[in-house]
C-alpha cells in the first residue's frame, strides 16, 4: 500500500482499499504519528469481531445502520452518529444496513500500514 503519512492532500480518486475482513473494505487515508483517519465500508451483515487497542478511537456513521458495541453497551446507530472508544475498550459492530464507517485514531494504528 502507497503510505499516505504526512501527505497534505489526498484525493479520494487516488486512495486504495484492502480487505480488512469479510464484507468490509480499510481506506486509509491521511495520517501522522499522532492521528489516523480510515475508512471502512461495510457490506450488510459484515462484522467488525469484537476486539480492543492501545488508541483511542472516535466512529462517525456516514451511513448505513450497525448494532454497535462498546464495553458492556448494545446500541443501533446510523448516518451522523459518533462513538467514543476509550484505549482498552473491547468494541465491535455487525452492519443492519450497507455502510460506511469513518475511524479517527490517536496516536496512528501502525498495523493498519
């Protein structure tokens, strides 16, 4: 994958995608040491396996429907919808509806490059 670290622009035409799970597609997109912004796109019914890390990670709904949860919390939630993940926090979703999910992580998920 081309590193989009430091870049001052990225064209939405120029940026790739990998399959980071069944039904779910990871757009990196721009990123430094301290901040990462990815974007997901999540086909209905793919999972994101519930899992945790050391970032904190906000999600903002673009669109679609997912039933999300955050530690001990289930909630439905759609376009214009934000999660908080606190680092350490076991989170995960299942997408209701096709969507696409934008995650901004501090510091950068090194294992996403």
């Amino acid at each position: 994958m081309d590193s989009n670290k430091d870049k001052k622009w990225l064209f939405d035409k120029d940026a790739t995608g990998e399959e980071a799970s069944e039904g779910v597609t990871r757009i990196v997109k721009s990123y430094t040491d301290e901040l990462m912004v990815v974007e997901n796109h999540f086909k209905k019914g793919a999972v994101g396996a519930l899992h945790s890390h050391p970032h904190t990670q906000i999600t903002y709904v673009i669109s679609g429907s997912f039933e999300f949860t955050i530690g001990d919390e289930k909630h439905v939630v759609s376009a214009g919808d934000t999660m908080l993940k606190k680092d350490g926090i076991v989170h995960g979703c299942v997408c209701l509806e096709e969507g696409i999910l934008l995650d901004i992580f501090s510091p950068m998920r090194e294992d996403f490059v």
